[in-house]
C-alpha cells in the first residue's frame, strides 16, 4: 500500500496507524525532523521509513551497536499513508535537504525518484551485496532501466483470510466468495466481504490485483501508452458487483487496512483480502479471532485464469544529498540484515526479501501461510512501473471512487481518456 505499497506496505505502521497519525502534523510541521551533521563526532544517518514499526527499536539499538561508532542512526516518524509519505519525501528532495539518509520508499517509487535524480544507484560489490539471497520480484521494484536503485527490505502480497467456523470450504473463485457470503447472511451470521477501496493508494492495489488476474494492464510495458480494455471493463464489473451485492461493508469506501482488520476481528467479516501481518497481528488483538483464522491464496478472478498479487512492500534507498552516502548503504543493510529481517517478520509482521529467512523455524511457526506467499510471489504483478505512477494512481483511485457509483463502460473510458492526459503530460499534477 504500496502502499501502498502499498503499498507496502509498512505492514507494522499499519497496526499502529493510530501513532503515526498522531505525529504526522508534527512531521508535516517539521517538529520531528533531524539535522544532517554528526553527534559529538560521529556522524549522524537519519533514516526516513520503517522506524515505527513494532519492535523497530531493538532492530535499530542492534545496527548502531554493530556500528562501533562509526556512525549512530537516529530514526525519524513520517504519516502513515504512503501518499503523505511520498509528498513529505518529494518536497524535502526536491529542496535538496541533506538531512535525509536512508528513505524508505514505496516500491511504487523507484522510477520517479531516480528518474528524478533524487536517488542513488547502487554498482558492483554494493549492488551484488544488496541482492545476494534476495527474492527477484523485490529486486524488480528496486530497479529502473536496468539499473538498482535500492536495497530490498520488505516485500508483500495480499491473501484471502477468513474464519474457518464460518468457511469450512475455502473458496477457489471471486464468485464463490460473494456466494458463500450471500448464503452466511441468509443464515445471520458473519458475512461481509473485505477490500481496500476508499479512495487510496490501498484501493489501486486491489484492482490492480483483479485487472491483472484478468490478463488486462492500465498501460504498456514503457507506459507510453494506456491499455484500458475490455479487460478493464470486466474488473470495474467485479468491484460494482461486490459494492452493490449487500454483503461488503457499509464502509466500504472507507475501508483501509486497518478498517479490514477491524471487521474481522470485531466479527463483522467472513473474509478480508489483507496483508500477512494479520495473523501476528490478531493474536495479539484477538487471540479467539486468531484461532479462527483460515487463509488461503486470492482467489481466481476468472474461472482457470491464476491470479495475479499485486507487490507491496519496502527498498531502502540513499539520498543523492547525504552527506555520508557509504555510512548510509552500510546502515540500511545492517537494518535489513537476514537477522533483523526475522525479527522485524516475528515483530511487525514483515515480510522478509531474503529467501533463507524464509527457512528460519521461528519464521515457519509465525509464518505458516509462507507456502502461500511464496506462491503468489511466483506470479506477482508491479503497479505500472512509470515515473508518472503518482498521477496514475490518483486518476485511479479518485476515478473509481466511490464504488459503487462505478458505471463500468463509462468509468473505463474515462480512465482511458485521463491517463492517456498524464501520459501526454496534460494530467493533475502530484
């Protein structure tokens, strides 16, 4: 959630959303942003993402242990949302404020920020250090015209929980879900289904998942030109559908993560499409909830046609304006070392980019849905990989919103005819 990503994303923030809301007018404010320099001689890295994650700081006290004073990393809060994210991030690069470090970047972000020049490209010993035992999806979002830009951390995709009292037979189809839901609220029971899609980055990830399990893209492969089809047509359908089927949310166009979790655990939902940090994350909310908990891999979105996860996550990147660029390549993979990638996994319900991580026994009893991240990582799907992503994702999220006034032939064109402006630079700007 993103992400965003996801958006990524951002899956511990997530659970605490309530506290980094609380900081962001302060951050917005510049009350919490750290100055470049040193501290009494060692040199200060000022790390931008990732710091408000559960357990965040027993990760970071262990990276500035291992520094043996070489440099001290200081860990700075920003908005939750990946929107606000990228704008408090866009206006301080741009400025070219040498505070910043190490970012912590949407992996929707890559592309601008590099094209940009805002970023680092990492070359030899770094960039094969940065990838070594690393997923190739994740290494995708980091890299933009063949060159890396980033240091994968956290990687994402979305899965289907449900209560297994009120499912005994997972669903394998779209369909099947809005059925079973239909038929649970017959019975008066639990029933709703869950998806992102108030007007955010949230939502874009969701029908990018559908549009792409359906064979369809919003642009080309170079996103010179916008692709919106009769494929399109058909995802817009699925979202009317579940909007005006009497078994999603009443806050449906409201619904972000958090508000997900929120219906299953109070018991409102028979089944979210969510990030993994749900099942960490529900012991710790509702154990009883959490026993209850089933998952599985998304369901088809067509009937034979594998669906296709939309990536989340996270890419530690160093600012083209630090002043200690190598001191901040060293922290970032000292952050996201296979041993913090476990822990931030076992605490805030990451998930980890490095494979062997993955083998941990400590990860296996947290993770046991793996298999079925690993799966859907096999045929994962980035948002459209653009320097222009931003208005893009806007133009979706705002075009598609609410749900249920979707007009699935008219809100297609108009997709088509909005992104094909920003294309042609004629389009909102970020």
């Amino acid at each position: 959630m993103s992400r965003r990503s996801a958006p990524g994303p951002r899956l511990g923030r997530r659970r605490r959303r309530f506290v980094a809301v609380a900081v962001a007018g302060m951050v917005a404010s510049g009350a919490l942003t750290a100055c470049g320099g040193s501290d009494g001689g060692v040199p200060t890295i000022n790390l931008y993402g990732s710091a408000s994650d559960a357990g965040f700081d027993k990760i970071l006290a262990s990276c500035n242990e291992a520094a043996q004073g070489r440099y001290r990393i200081v860990g700075n809060l920003i908005p939750s949302d990946a929107d606000s994210q990228r704008e408090q991030f866009v206006r301080r690069l741009a400025a070219q404020d040498d505070g910043m470090d190490v970012l912590g970047m949407d992996v929707t972000w890559t592309a601008e920020f590099a094209e940009a020049g805002w970023i680092r490209e990492l070359t030899g010993e770094k960039a094969e250090a940065a990838t070594d035992d690393v997923l190739q999806p994740p290494i995708d979002t980091a890299t933009w015209k063949d060159k890396l830009y980033g240091i994968p951390r956290t990687t994402n995709v979305q899965l289907l929980w449900f209560r297994k009292s009120l499912v005994p037979d997972p669903p394998k189809t779209w369909q099947d879900v809005i059925s079973q839901a239909e038929k649970l609220k017959t019975e008066d029971k639990p029933y709703v289904v869950g998806i992102t899609a108030a007007q955010y980055e949230g939502y874009v990830v969701g029908f990018n998942t559908i549009l792409s399990s359906l064979g369809g893209t919003l642009v080309n492969e170079d996103s010179t030109e916008v692709t919106v089809d009769d494929k399109t047509v058909e995802a817009l359908k699925i979202i009317k559908q579940l909007a005006t089927s009497g078994v999603a949310s009443k806050s449906l166009s409201n619904s972000q993560e958090p508000e997900l979790f929120a219906q299953m655990q109070n018991g409102e939902a028979a089944f979210i499409m969510n990030w993994p940090y749900v099942l960490s994350a529900m012991k710790a909310a509702n154990p009883e909830v959490a026993q209850d908990l089933g998952v599985e891999e998304l369901p088809e979105f067509a009937s034979g046609e594998e669906p296709k996860a939309t990536l989340g996550g996270m890419n530690y990147a160093i600012s083209k304006y630090s002043k200690h660029p190598d001191l901040a390549y060293d922290a970032a993979m000292c952050l996201r070392n296979p041993d913090n990638l476990l822990q931030g996994a076992l605490d805030a319900g990451n998930v980890p980019v490095i494979k062997s991580v993955f083998e941990e026994p400590e990860f296996k009893k947290a993770y046991p849905m793996a298999p079925e991240i690993l799966a859907e990582l096999e045929t994962a799907v980035p948002r459209p990989v653009t320097p222009l992503y931003q208005n893009i994702s806007t133009i979706v999220s705002s075009t598609l919103s609410p749900p249920s006034s979707i007009d699935p032939e008219k809100t297609a064109e108009e997709l088509k005819s909005k992104i094909q402006d920003a294309i042609d630079g004629k389009g909102i700007l970020p």
